[in-house]
C-alpha cells in the first residue's frame, strides 16, 4: 500500500496539533502528535523524581518504559505509559518542561524513532513534531513548517489553559514558551529547524480557519491533490 506522509514541523504552540488533527480527520489520514510521545516519557521521568536533565539516569530509565499510542472511539489520539492512560496528565505545565529536556538525549530519540516510522509505513499520516522532517520521514511527501511569533504562541496557549481550567499568567507562558524554543532549537541532538524543502507557514496573523485553509492548500498542492 502507498502511503502520504505528512510531516509538520514547528515551535511548541504554533498551533501544529489542533490544525494538523483537523486537516487529518479532512483528508481520513491518521493523525500522530509525536510531542505526546516526549511528553508520556516527560512524564514517566517527573513521576519516578528522576532529573529530566539528567541524560544517564534518564536513559537508564527507558528499559522500563512502554509507550503506546492508541486511538480512542472519538478518534483521539490516547497515550499509554506501561499500559496507563496518561494522556490528561501529560498536558500539564510542568510536564511540557520535563517533555523538551528528556527530547535532547539520544537514547530517548532513538527509542522512539522506531515506533513513529512504523506508524508512517502502517498509515497516510500527519506527524506533527520538532523533527519528522528532518529526521523522522526524511522523505515525506509533503513537509510544512509551522510557526508564529511567541507572544501569538503564548496568547493561544493562555487560551487553551483557560479552556482546560487551568489558567495561567500570560508572562509565565510566555517565558515557558521563549525557554522551550532554546531548548529545542540549540540541542545538538534533532534540533528544531525548518528541512530545506519545508513550506513555511506563518500563523501570526491567521486565524483558525484561515491557517487550515493555508495548510490543506499546502498538502493538496505539494501531494498533488491528494
Ligand atoms: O509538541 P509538544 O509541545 O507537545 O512537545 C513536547 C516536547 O517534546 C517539546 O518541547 C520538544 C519535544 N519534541 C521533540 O523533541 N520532537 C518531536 N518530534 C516532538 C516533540
């Protein structure tokens, strides 16, 4: 079976997996945020009160980590850590920190490389992540990269916070933002960085369903209608 890949790039709160989950569910092809990946390891490492700085200790760790990805009767992408849904819990806060440090070590990427290739060869997808461009599907059909500028990230984020019922103080978003953005942008290791045959595209000054537009444009332009 040929498969599309659709690889979407792009700094945390560009707006990736809400656009990229809705162009998916247009297009019938199976959405993968691979951020939940990072993140349910993220989470493992805050939960054992092991340092997610700590390369050794993390890495150590991973023997005794299972991450699965499933789908639930809604569509939704669920995250399983040694068979425990923790897809609420890893959306917290304080899990998106310990996510961007456990994703600079080499042996959590290459523990997970693996199972989001398979996904790719299993499935049309859309990944969305730091590095699936670049790294993950080298060779996708169609790779975009999404970004805005941090205080358009950050006031998105507030919202979404507020949605969830866990607000939060703008400045603080925003200076989680502009600290995850060094983060992934200057680890040696799949840094954040636009493949050179990336579409770039801006969301700033979009809104919703004008970035959706863009985006369907893109996929159905660069995969020749598909
Ligand atoms: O997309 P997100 O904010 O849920 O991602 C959480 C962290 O995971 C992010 O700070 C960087 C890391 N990540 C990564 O290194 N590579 C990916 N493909 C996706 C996420």
């Amino acid at each position: 079976m040929n498969t599309i890949r659709i690889a979407i790039d792009g700094p945390s709160g560009a707006g990736k997996s809400t656009l990229a989950r809705s162009a998916a569910g247009k297009l019938g092809y199976l959405y993968v945020d691979t951020g939940a990946i990072y993140r349910t390891v993220g989470y493992y490492a805050h939960t054992h009160r092991i340092d997610p700085k700590d390369e050794a200790a993390v890495t150590a760790c991973l023997p005794e980590v299972t991450v699965e990805l499933a789908y639930g009767r809604d569509g939704l992408q669920c995250m399983l850590l040694n068979g425990e849904d923790v897809t609420a819990a890893i959306r917290l806060p304080e899990i998106s920190l310990c996510a961007s440090a456990v994703s600079a070590h080499p042996g959590v990427r290459g523990f997970l490389l693996e199972m989001q290739r398979k996904l790719a060869r299993e499935h049309s997808v859309i990944m969305d992540g730091r590095d699936i461009g670049t790294e993950v599907l080298p060779d996708a059909e169609v790779k975009i990269f999404l970004t805005a500028s941090p205080e358009a990230r950050a006031r998105r984020r507030c919202l979404e916070l507020e949605q969830r019922g866990m607000p939060q103080p703008y400045e603080k978003v925003l200076q989680e933002i502009e600290e995850r953005d060094w983060n992934d942008i200057h680890r040696p290791i799949a840094p954040l960085r636009q493949a050179e045959d990336a579409v770039l595209l801006d969301t700033t000054d979009l809104d919703f369903q004008e970035s959706e537009a863009a985006l369907l444009s893109i996929i159905r332009e660069r995969s020749g209608g598909a």
